[in-house]
C-alpha cells in the first residue's frame, strides 16, 4: 500500500525455526535506495529477549549491505524498536497506548479530568462526531493545511486517496463538526489488533473540546468493533518545556494510556549517498526525526 518495492525478512534460531519477521519497503529518490521499516520487529512465538532482537538487527544490516541499499532510514512514527543495531545512529522515541480490553467506565475514568470537562463541554455545545469515506476530501485538506502552518509537507492528494481506499474496511476517518463547520479530522487504519492514529488535522481555531470529543468516540468505536488496543502513533520523549511537541505528547497522554518508550534509528551502508541525503533533509526540514531528537539532546 506504501510502495512498490517492499519484502519480508526473517529471524531463525539454530535449529532453523522462525523467530520473527519484520517488513520492509524501498524507497527510490534518483540513484539513492532507501529501506524504510513499517512496523517494528514482530516476534513469532515466544518473544525475543532484547539481546537476541539487536543480533537480528545486525544481520538485518548486513543483507540490506548485501542487496545494495545505500542506507536505512528511520522508520515511520508508529514503529518503535525495543534496540537498534549496532553502529546505528539511534534516539529514543515513545508513544502511548491505550487497552481497549477494558470497560468504558473505566477508559472514561482513565482520562485526565481536563479531557473529561472540555469533552463534556463539546457534547453540551453539540458537537458531532461522524465517520466515513465521503469525508476523504475534507480529511485531506484538514491534515495538509495543519502540517503547512508547521511548515512541513503531506503526501499529494492521489497517494492519500489511494492509500485510504486501499484498505477498505480497515480504515476510518472520523470529522468532528459544529455548527456545520469540521473542525478537526483522524484518519485511523485499524486491525482487531490495533487502531493507529495515523494522521489528523484541525482547523486554525477549533471548539474547545472538539478534537478531544472526537479522540473519545475513536476509542468507544473502535472498543465495540473489538479492536484490542488504540496506538497514538508517536510522542517525542523529554519535549522542550512549552513547546508545539510537547503540547501534543500532554494531549495524547491525557487519554490515559500506557507509555512506551524504544528507539528510532538510522544506518549508513554507503557513505556518499547518506551524506547526500543528510543535506538535503537538513536543507529541506532541519534533519529527519533522529537528526532532530538528537539534536534536542545535545541541547539539554
């Protein structure tokens, strides 16, 4: 769904018996080859212990050396790795997750008291929450106009649209809407293992209370589907006192949810190539998310 070039490797034991699995895309950019990872290493089986996952990862390394990959960049927000290979350029990075398993008395309960009040206040005013494909277009819109006052950029609308209908059943986009106005959006892919709040947006100045009443519905929604657990898809660790950052780990943590901390990670396999590309992420956003953590580490 992400890309055309993409495989599984697998980790063995010994004996010979499959260990885990973790997938993987290629991006292409001119004549540079990019392994991107998706998800985090899946264990089958019994769970590997940190030891056994980071000598996974390091002939992980060596095979993308062997194919002619040029470099391994850090994989998307919602894959968090226990460990890293070594020689990797790593940061530590989390996100929170919430276990739909349990009743929704208590997931009410689990949510910071200023969540409860500004969703009560939503629902007072009338807020609505809706769900489906037709709201696609406004979804779109909402994300990219949100990421632009970050100064940052979204996919085109043609990979969006291909990447929601791609998954059928197993997407939502929700809208929240009041007084006629959408004020915000989530789109969230979802198994019976997990929902990932994937991507959202708002307007410049919504309702108080609109974007958390529409967090709350996801959770009852999902919960009744039977979906195990709901994953706020990444949270920057230790965020600079009154930033943008740490404004949204405070809102995501306020939901109630565990959080889980690992690593984002980078590696090198041609030296040129990567220096070519840490220009121009450097000229185009400042460095990619372990350019930035690290940097924001260094400063602290």
């Amino acid at each position: 769904m992400v890309g055309d070039e993409y495989g599984w490797i697998g980790g063995f034991d010994h004996s010979g018996k499959l260990k885990c699995v973790l997938p993987y895309t290629v991006i292409r950019k001119a004549a540079i080859r990019m392994v991107r990872f998706r998800v985090e290493t899946i264990p089958f089986g019994d769970e590997l212990d940190i030891q056994e996952e980071k000598l996974f990862l390091n002939s992980a390394v060596q095979y993308f050396r062997l194919t002619g990959a040029d470099m391994i960049i850090p994989a998307t927000t919602n894959t968090i790795f226990r460990t890293y290979p070594d020689s990797a350029i790593a940061a530590p990075y989390g996100t929170y997750i919430i276990d739909l398993r349990q009743s929704e008395e208590t997931l009410w309960g689990n949510l910071h008291s200023k969540h409860r009040n500004v969703v009560r206040n939503a629902i007072k005013k009338g807020v609505e929450i809706r769900a489906g494909i037709e709201y696609l277009d406004t979804a779109y819109e909402l994300i990219r106009d949100t990421l632009r006052r970050s100064k940052l950029r979204f996919m085109s609308y043609k990979a969006f649209e291909n990447f929601i209908l791609s998954l059928g059943e197993n997407i939502k986009v929700f809208v929240a809407e009041y007084q006629g106005i959408v004020q915000g959006c989530a789109v969230i892919p979802f198994s019976g293992y997990s929902a990932y709040y994937l991507y959202g947006g708002s307007i410049s100045n919504p309702l108080t209370g609109a974007t958390n009443f529409l967090q709350w519905e996801a959770l009852r929604i999902f919960q009744n589907l039977g979906v195990k657990r709901y994953d706020f898809v990444g949270v920057r660790v230790n965020p600079e006192k009154k930033s943008k950052q740490e404004g949204i780990m405070t809102f995501k943590q306020r939901f109630g949810g565990r959080l889980v901390q690992g690593y984002m990670w980078k590696y090198p396999l041609h030296s040129l190539k990567y220096a070519v590309y840490s220009l121009a992420v450097r000229l185009a956003r400042g460095g990619d998310i372990v350019d930035q953590e690290l940097h924001k580490l260094k400063c602290t």
